[in-house]
C-alpha cells in the first residue's frame, strides 16, 4: 500500500466557490474533507450512529454500576445508601469543603457531566445514558479524523463507519457507565498527540485532553505511557521545549481537584481515596469489599479474561483487525511514524491493563484499535478491486448490524436471533435483569403528582441534610401524602440504589426495611406514620441479593397471602420471570399481621 498522499485542493476547486461565494464557515466546515461526497457520507454516518445509541435508549435493563453513578450524579453527593462503602459523607457530621472535588472511588469529571444533563432535564434512566450516547457518537467523529490524520480520508471514513456500527462501542455508549465518556477524551487526546508529533504547538492543548481524561477515569493514565515513550523514541528534542513542560503542569491543574482531594482524606483519615489507597496497599476496613478489586483477580486469571477480546466482538470483525494489525506490523516496520505510534499505543496499552485489569469494561478503551486495523485492511481491497471491496465490505457491514441489533436493542427483549457468529447472549453484556425499569415505572406513577408529608429517612446521613437543600420540593400543582416505601432487607443493591435511593435523597419519599417496620410497629403508631400509606416491594427469588441471611420478607409475604392480602402490582423481568410483588397496605393491615399465626392456611 502506498503511503496517503497530503490533499493540497483548496476550497474553491473542491466547492466550486470562488470572489464573493467562497464563505468563511465552508472553510471551518469543509477543509477536512476533499468532496462533498466525502462529506455527506460523514454526515450520514455520523446521524446513523447518534440514532443508534439514542434508539431505545431508556428500555434496556439498568446493570452494573450504572445507578452507583447516576444517583450520586443527580446531586453530586457522594453516598450511596446500599452499599458497604462509607464516604466522607458518613465520617464528618459537617462535610469538610475538600470532600466536594472528588468522589471517593473515582474522580469527579464523568458525575459532573451527568448532573449537567439532570439539572437540566430532570432524573430517568434515559437521561443517565444520554452523554454516553452522544460522547460515544462524538468518539465516532474522532475515529475519522484519527484514521484521517494516521493514513488518509478513505481509511477514516471505514473507521468511522466500522465504529458507527460496532456492537460493544454501541452498547457501551447506551449505558451510564463511565467508559464511553473517558474514551472520547482517550480519543481526544491521541488525536491531539498525533498532531504533537508533527508541530510542538499543540502540547498544551494536548496537556489538557490528557487531564480531562484523567480527571473522567484514572485508567486513562495508561495511554499517557506510550506517549511518553513514543516521544522518547522519536521527539526527545521535545524534552528540552517549554511547552513540554507546560502540557505536564496542565495536566496537573486539570486533575489538581483530585489531589486537594486526596491530600485532604489523607489529613483527616489516613488514607487515599479507594484506588490509590488499593494501589498503595493500604488497608481501609470500610472499603474491604470494593467487588471491583475483588474480580480483578491474579495475572493468570487477567490473562484468561483476553478471550473476551474475541467475544466482545463479532468473528468476521476480529478476524479482518487481525488481519489489519499484521498488515501494519509489517507496514511499520518502513519507519512511518503515525502508524508506528498507532501499533507501539496498542500494544503498551494492552500489556498495561494486564497488570490492571482485562474485564470487558477495561478492554473496551482497545476497541477503536481494532476499528483502526478493521479499516486498514478493508482499504487493500479498495485500492485493489472496488467490486470486491464492496462485496466484503457489505458483507461485514449486514453481520455488524445484526450482532449490534442482537446485543442492543434484542436483548431488551430477549429475543435475539442469529447464529453465533454474530450473536452473544444478553447475559454476557448485561448481567442479571432485575426488573429495575419496570419497578421504577411503577412506584413513578404511583407518586407523579404528589409531595411527601413525611420527614426524610436519609438524612441519618447528617451531612445530606445541608447538601440537598436544593432539592426541596416543588408543591405547586401537587397534593401532599403520607406514604413510606417499605423495602426487602434481601433486594439486591443495583435496583436498590436507583430505586430507595434515588426516590429518597432527591424526591424526598422515606423508606425503611420491612425489619424495622415490623419490629416497631407500635412505636410507629404514636408517631406521624401512623396514618401513612405503605407500598413493601417483596423482593423474588430471582432477584436476591447474593448471599442474603435475611428473611423477614419471606416472613410478612406469607401472612400477607393468608390475610388475603394481595399484591398490588407484580413486576417481571424481560424473559417473564416474576421479580417483584408491591404491596400496598397501612398500618392496621401491617398490626393485623402480627396477631397471625403463620400456620394457619
């Protein structure tokens, strides 16, 4: 393959704008591009890719992590109600000034963009996925412009068309998780270091993408290495220029948040923050059980896990950035420095996260290498036989379509279709379906249109109480009511959070644990919950919490059944299995239950 020319058409020869017509947005638009052919396929590309990580978007089943950060993110306040991580919102009654610049197991960028996007439209499930998918479509930009700069216009344009469509950069931009924000600014700041190497100007501009993806997630830091040895290896003179110096102290003032973070946790308590501290070595009780670190496993166990390489993608896709990975090794071997920092970023990448971790959601950031690779190849056949380029092109395309389909919007659904090749499981992506979003529709509309007459049950958290003045609530055009959610101590903690949590700290409805409430109903009937509504969401067998020792739920369910007590709504997951039963009683059925003896049929 010859190496891509420089494309010196000006403006005029391209648009056909000459004197008076040639504008000055044409040039700020259309300099990146050599036609108008070329660029209405980036802007249809670019349309196809927004619409598929917006269609859909709120139906898929909250998984993972997703309502650890959203909840958080809504307020900013680091807490979570489920978990058995305490924060600095636990240890200080009066939360010190330093615990607002960080969070305690990430840095604050990614929540930070989150509550931008609540404040304005308000808390649901397709609002914590809405800067996913459009970072992730932005990414796709990114794509053609790195692939651009790296070889030519054609390869970027594949690039871009192949990250349009790839399942797991889809599936990962239509969640709330982390990964598809810090990989647009991992993009960002490849691009800019692409530039860098050709003129030292961009350094400081570079220095900033690089702390804003540190600042997003600190596994960003890994692809700061292989810069640093490429311009080792190729630049040194940069270490003599100035302006090296400044893109460091950038990226310092960037995450600089973080480390007046950690300086100060490190003062009060002893320790860092959950990573460093983990990385350190240091032991924190309260944060023994982080189940990250737990499944991050020994180094044998991280090199199993580089199998989730092949089925986190398509075979034919694979198969054709192998094929594109061998052709650059070869390629590179001429002394092209682009694709040489495109291999050498690979590769240091990849050997960093197996000393950091190789599940899915980390192997992910490798996925625009593979996209690069994929294009490469396809470009062979381009320049060799049109015909049989498309024919392998469209091939590929129609399989890219179908595994993104089957793993996007089918397994909403669990109806996905296919051979394997281009299927995988739900299971393998999403985890245990909990019925969260159907839960929340429910107890949603139950409480559209009211305001709580109860006092709040999270502000046993002290620090809370101040930090969310903000959210009180807004009574115009609503009825006040008593109403206590009751929650199965044996709920798993995902649905948990977005649920209790959510509707707690940020609308203001209380919650306690069928436990408590049935251990101090007496009590409870001299207080102002005496009159109050209960909606006790029993919690299936199919949606337990691991490990669980509670079963007071079971318990109450049974004398509910026997006092012909039945439920209001039953929840189910996406494949029919019943996950919840929401029942809906008051105080007087609750008392009944006790002066029931559980034998009697």
């Amino acid at each position: 393959m010859q190496e891509p020319k420089n494309h010196l058409e000006s403006e005029d020869q391209v648009f056909g704008l000459s004197g008076k017509k040639r504008i000055y947005i044409n040039s700020c638009i259309f300099k990146n591009f050599v036609s108008k052919k070329i660029f209405f396929i980036f802007v249809v590309v670019f349309i196809l890719s927004l619409g598929l990580r917006l269609l859909f978007l709120s139906h898929g089943e909250i998984t993972g992590d997703e309502p650890f950060y959203a909840v958080r993110s809504i307020g900013m306040v680091d807490v979570m109600l489920s978990a058995e991580q305490e924060t600095p919102f636990h240890w200080f009654d009066e939360l010190p000034w330093w615990a607002n610049f960080s969070f305690h197991d990430h840095p604050p960028l990614v929540f930070f963009i989150q509550h931008i996007f609540f404040q304005f439209f308000g808390d649901s499930i397709f609002i914590a996925r809405l800067p996913s998918a459009l970072f992730g479509a932005f990414s796709v930009i990114l794509i053609f412009f790195i692939g651009k700069k790296i070889f030519d216009e054609k390869i970027g344009l594949l690039a871009m068309i192949l990250m349009a469509f790839n399942g797991v950069a889809g599936f990962f931009s239509r969640i709330a998780l982390m990964e598809s924000i810090v990989l647009f600014f991992v993009l960002l700041s490849f691009y800019l270091f692409l530039l860098v190497l050709q003129d030292k100007k961009f350094l400081p501009l570079f220095g900033i993408a690089c702390g804003l993806g540190i600042l997003a997630k600190y596994i960003a830091i890994i692809f700061f290495f292989p810069y640093l040895i490429i311009l080792l290896m190729f630049r040194p003179r940069y270490f003599r220029d100035f302006r090296f110096y400044l893109a460091l102290l950038l990226i310092i003032l960037v995450f600089s948040p973080v480390i007046i973070y950690n300086i100060e946790i490190y003062k009060n308590v002893g320790h860092f923050d959950l990573q460093f501290s983990y990385l350190l070595g240091q032991d924190v009780p309260e944060w023994t059980n982080a189940i990250g670190k737990i499944q991050r496993g020994e180094l044998s166990d991280r090199v199993a896990r580089l199998d989730t390489l092949l089925f986190m993608n398509s075979i034919q896709f694979f198969f054709m950035s192998s094929l594109g990975f061998l052709a650059l090794l070869w390629y590179s071997r001429k002394g092209k420095l682009l694709s040489s920092t495109l291999i050498l970023t690979f590769l240091i990448s990849l050997l960093s996260l197996l000393f950091i971790d190789t599940q899915v959601r980390f192997l992910f950031y490798l996925s625009p290498f593979f996209v690069l690779f994929a294009a490469y190849i396809f470009s062979f056949l381009l320049n060799s036989d049109k015909r049989l380029f498309k024919f392998f092109m469209v091939l590929l395309l129609v399989g890219e379509f179908i595994f993104f389909v089957n793993i996007n919007f089918l397994s909403m659904f669990n109806k996905q279709k296919g051979l394997r090749y281009i299927n995988r499981p739900a299971k393998e992506y999403f985890g245990v379906d909990y019925g969260i979003n159907e839960l929340n529709k429910y107890l949603d509309s139950e409480l559209r249109g009211f305001y709580s007459l109860m006092p709040d049950s999270s502000y046993y958290v002290k620090s809370l109480e101040k930090k969310l003045k903000s959210y009180a609530l807004d009574k115009k055009n609503k009825q006040g009511r008593k109403v206590i959610l009751v929650h199965d101590m044996r709920m798993n903690s995902v649905p948990f959070e977005w649920t209790f949590t959510r509707l707690s700290l940020y609308h203001s409805w209380p919650f306690m644990s069928i436990t408590y409430l049935m251990s101090n109903l007496d009590s409870i009937e001299s207080t102002e919950y005496n009159d109050s509504e209960f909606y006790f969401v029993y919690t299936t067998p199919n949606t337990l919490r691991a490990n669980t020792q509670y079963f007071y739920g079971e318990i109450v369910r049974k004398l509910l059944q026997i006092n012909k007590i039945n439920p209001e709504k039953i929840i189910y997951t996406k494949d029919g299995r019943v996950a919840y039963e929401v029942y809906r009683t008051n105080l007087s059925d609750m008392k009944r239950l006790l002066n029931t003896n559980p034998k009697e049929q």
